[in-house]
C-alpha cells in the first residue's frame, strides 16, 4: 500500500510544475491566456474531486474499500496516459476533469488502512502511509521535470500513466481487504443523510473536519505565490532550483514527522496533539514575512511541515475513532472534499492577498487563521471533553 501511494502520490504532483508549459506548445497564446487557462486546468480536478469523494466513500463502505483503489488507479491512468495526445486546450481542460473523477485514491487507501488497524495504532500506521504518499509528492515534481527536459512533454504524460498502471495492479494483488464486522449492536449500513446527521452531533468530528479546509487554505495560499517570493529574495538566477527547494521544505519536514506525530497522538489523544500541531503552524507561518533571505524561509518551510505533517494522520486517527465502521468510508470522502474544498480557495486567496496588499499579508492571514482553528478546537474540546478525550470512551 506504501508503494501504490508513494506511486500515486509523485504521479500527481509530476505534472505541476509544467501545466502551463504544457499549454504553451498547444499554440500560440497570450500570457494571461496561458495564466488563465493553467488555473482553470488545475483546479478543475479538485472541482471534480470535491464532488466524488463522498459518492466513492461509500460505495467502498457497502462493496469494499480495495474495489474502488483499482478503478480509481485505474482511471487516473487512463486519463494521464491521454494527456500525451491532447491538441487543444480544451481537450487537456476535460482531461484534468475526467481525472479529478479518480482522484481519490489516498483518501480511500487511508480508509482501507484505517479499517484495517486497530483503534490504538491508527495514527502511528496512518503517519507511516502518508510518508509514502509525501514522498511520492517530494520526488515527482523533480523527476517529472528532468523527464520532461529530456524527453519532453507528450512522453512525461505516458511514463506517469505507467506508474499508476502500476499502483492499480499492486492493490490488485497486493493488497488482501479483510471485510470487518461492524461492532455488536452498530447498524451494517448508513443512508448519507444518516451519515451526515452523525458529524454534525459530534461537535469535535465536525470541527475537526472543517480544520481541515483551514489547514488546506493555508498550505495552498502560498503556493501561486512561492516562487515570486523566492524570487523577490533571492533573484532569478535558477529561480526553479530555489522555489523547488523552499517547496521540498516543507515536504522533508513532513516526511520526518508524520508517522511520530501519529505515534504520540495514539498516546495521549488526538485532539490535543492537533490543537498543539495548528498553534505550532500557525506561529511558524508568521516570521515568513519578515525574511530577508531564502535560507531563513526554507527553514521556516521546514518547521512548517514537521507541523502540517502531523495534522494529517492525526485527523484521520481521530476521525476512525469517532465513526462507525460501516460509515468510514463516507465520513473520510466527505472530509477530502472539505480539504479539496480548500485546495480551491487557498490559491485564490493567497494570489489576491498577494496582488492587493503584498506578500506578507498571505503570510499574515494564513498564520492568523491557523492560530484561530486551534483556538476553535481547544474551545470546542473543553465544553465537549467526553468527545474529545482519549480511547477509553471508544472501546
């Protein structure tokens, strides 16, 4: 499963840096065409995303979690491998769109896993999961550029869809999914108004759920704006090199982290880990205004994803502690939407911040929301402690 995520993970993120490269050899275009239309088609497959994640969360609930992890790799596969013919802009636009359709593959591999686990080494197992799509993440935008620069784009697209075909045939066979027995007493199966009924009765899970979208917000605002950033402190002089550099910060930070942060919160309870986590990001975030060199923000880039790489796993663990069996699937696909939902705004709002009011306003506002988000769970975990206490309540 590390494997197929790893896979998934650098399979997703390989195409990025590139996009509007892309669409620059499809003709002969503007800037702000090229500009416009690289936002459209990025951001149109967590539109898609946004919008199937739930749907396939619980029809892994009713048929299987492994299933869905096949068809999704499957799918992801045959829309990238198709990239390497488009001719249009509109063509790749419908293209990212069909993708975005597949893409829940890491949310429902991490359901998978999380049914799998017992509740006491959830996080510490999720944290281990997330390295391997993290590092994927880390290695992809560095290996899909070198290929493109040697084999250029067309090719990339096709040796992409080779690893997915891959992680799809690994799940296939690598992957055994025991079917678990909802707990004496717990229905088999939940309508989605049930489902929904059930977060919104448990104050901290929907909390937690909405943290989520901040915490997106927060990773993604910066991102339309890193490499000028990197720029206006650095100079242009291999300007790539360094914004790769300052993004691959956080992504180390993260790595090193996420599996240990689990650990702790499977000891001394998930929520307290998170509120210390979304304080920690949210006090890293704020110096980013003030650097004078590329180095300083690299190393806040760092202690940021040593922060955000616990929020992940932890939220997860949290999240399989507070819903039934036979609704997991469907409370995670409608936690990936919220956090897709965030991937959407976060560079909206960062690229608008930055345009209005310059680079250390998106500094400002995403430590600013961070901070507040913890401040709402430390509040929420004190007027709700039996829900937001330690396993005992759970078993």
């Amino acid at each position: 499963m590390w494997f197929a995520n790893f896979f998934i993970g650098g399979s997703m993120t390989m195409i990025l840096p590139f996009i509007s490269l892309y669409i620059e050899t499809l003709g002969n275009f503007s800037d702000t065409f090229v500009q416009n239309w690289s936002g459209w088609t990025f951001g149109i497959t967590f539109v898609a995303a946004f919008t199937f994640s739930p749907i396939w969360g619980k029809i892994g609930d009713r048929y299987g979690r492994k299933p869905i992890l096949v068809v999704s790799a499957a799918g992801l596969c045959v829309s990238v491998f198709a990239m390497g013919f488009v001719t249009t802009v509109w063509q790749l636009f419908l293209l990212r769109l069909f993708m975005g359709v597949f893409t829940g593959f890491i949310s429902m591999s991490q359901a998978l896993i999380s049914t799998q686990t017992p509740k006491h080494i959830a996080g510490k197992v999720l944290g281990t999961l997330q390295t391997g799509s993290i590092t994927g993440s880390l290695m992809g935008p560095l290996i899909g550029g070198a290929v493109a620069d040697a084999l250029g784009f067309a090719t990339t697209f096709k040796s992409i869809s080779i690893a997915l075909l891959l992680s799809a045939l690994l799940v296939l066979f690598g992957v055994k999914e025991q079917r678990i027995e909802e707990e004496a007493g717990r229905q088999a199966s939940y309508t989605s108004k049930e489902v929904i009924l059930h977060i919104i009765r448990h104050p901290v899970l929907l909390i937690v759920m909405l943290v989520s979208m901040f915490v997106q917000i927060a990773h993604f605002s910066i991102q339309p704006i890193l490499s000028l950033y990197v720029a206006e402190l650095h100079g242009t002089a291999n300007i790539a090199l360094f914004s790769g550099i300052a993004f691959s910060a956080a992504g180390l930070g993260n790595l090193l982290m996420a599996r240990n942060w689990g650990k702790i919160g499977d000891r001394i309870g998930y929520i307290k880990i998170l509120v210390f986590l979304l304080f920690m990001a949210g006090i890293v975030y704020f110096p980013g205004a003030f650097v004078t060199n590329i180095w300083q923000l690299v190393v806040l880039r760092f202690f940021l994803g040593v922060a955000i790489g616990g929020i992940i796993p932890v939220r997860i663990a949290y999240i399989r502690q507070e819903a039934p069996i036979s609704m997991q699937g469907e409370v995670l696909g409608y936690n990936t939407s919220i956090r897709f939902f965030g991937n959407m705004i976060g560079p909206a709002l960062g690229g608008m911040l930055s345009g209005f009011f310059g680079f250390a306003s998106v500094f400002f506002v995403t430590s600013s929301l961070l901070v507040l988000s913890g401040i709402v769970l430390l509040g929420t975990m004190y007027r709700h402690p039996a829900l937001s206490g330690h396993q005992s309540h759970s078993h």
